[in-house]
C-alpha cells in the first residue's frame, strides 16, 4: 500500500467507512454548557480510524464526531452520506416555542429522516386533495428543520414497517421500535401518499 500514490491510497481508506447509516435520535443530554444528542443504537466508529495516522485522516475528512460538543466522544456521523431519524417522540425538540434549540453539529447535518407521526399527530387523516391546512403544516415542519439544520439537502419521510399482528393501519410503530435497525426503502412509483 505504502508504493501507491497518496490519491489511490485515500480512495481505498475512504472505501473502507460503513455505508449510509441512520442514527435514530432518542433524546437530548446536557453535556458542558451544551446540549448534546443521545441515539438509541450506537454504530461503531470506522476501523479506519484505528489503522494508522493516514487512514485516520481519510475517516476524518469524510465525517467526524460533530454531534458531541467534544471531539473524541460522540458517534462517528458522515454527513454526506448518514441519516439522523427523529421518530414521533422527538417533535418537541424541533419545535422549540423559546428559540432555536442548540445542538451540537445540527448545522452540518445534510439529511433527515421523519417518522409519519412526528408532527402530523394533529393533522386529520383523511384530508381532501390539495387541502391548504396540510400544506401549511408541512411548510412550518421544514422551515422548522431548515432553522435548526441550515445545511439540509433531503428530508426522507419515514414509514415505519408494520410488524404486530391484528391489522394494524397506518404505520404503526412495532413495540419497542427502537431496537430493530432502522433502514431506507424506496416506495415503488404508484404509491399515494394521503396528502
């Protein structure tokens, strides 16, 4: 590896990070004179920042341990490529009636995942097509998260699988959801969203 050029050999330490991962947000813990995010799973940090000086360097380009206010605590989030998920129980930390709630590194967060619920509890499930009502909640959502994540390029809507018995609709969150890796799929073409 050392008889490659410098280039060839930062390509390959960059193909050694994990892919997209989505860090599903649990709460908020006070850490210093900040407020720091907690998560219910915690991945692991790349095994590349534990090879050698340059490998660590590569690791540390592509991501870092931003959403902790010290750099050596906190997990390993790459922001071009990871998710942070807020599920239903996570909406008051987006909608902070006093002010912009400060976390560290929310502003070099790219994209967000939402669970269905997690600000649409009040909205009426059956709404009729092109309802004005649904769209103003929708725009008060995202320019709440463009306040709190300036950077933000995707927002993914979050469906969770339903996975109990009994015919349970719309989605509902399987018990203790938190436990099970949370993954992105694409919804085929044809599918209707109810707004």
């Amino acid at each position: 590896l050392a008889d490659l050029p410098c280039e060839i050999r930062s390509l390959i330490w960059e193909a050694t990070l994990p892919p997209p991962r989505i860090f599903h947000v649990k709460s908020t813990a006070e850490s210093s004179l900040q407020k720091v995010l907690t998560f219910h799973r915690r991945h692991p940090p790349p095994v590349a920042l534990h090879i050698c000086a340059e490998s660590r360097a590569a690791a540390l380009r592509k991501g870092g341990f931003f959403l902790a206010p010290d750099a050596r605590t906190g997990p390993w989030f790459n922001p071009k490529r990871d998710i942070l998920y807020f599920d239903r129980n996570q909406r008051h930390m987006l909608r902070s009636k006093f002010g912009k709630t400060h976390i560290a590194g929310w502003e070099q967060v790219l994209h967000v995942g939402l669970e269905w619920r997690a600000w649409f509890r009040d909205v009426p499930r059956r709404t009729a097509p092109g309802d004005e009502e649904v769209r103003k909640h929708w725009r008060s959502v995202v320019r709440g998260l463009y306040f709190h994540m300036p950077a933000l390029e995707s927002i993914h809507y979050v469906l969770p699988r339903v996975r109990h018995k009994g015919g349970v609709t719309w989605g509902r969150e399987p018990y203790k959801a938190a436990e099970y890796e949370a993954e992105v799929v694409r919804l085929p073409e044809e599918t209707e969203i109810p707004w």
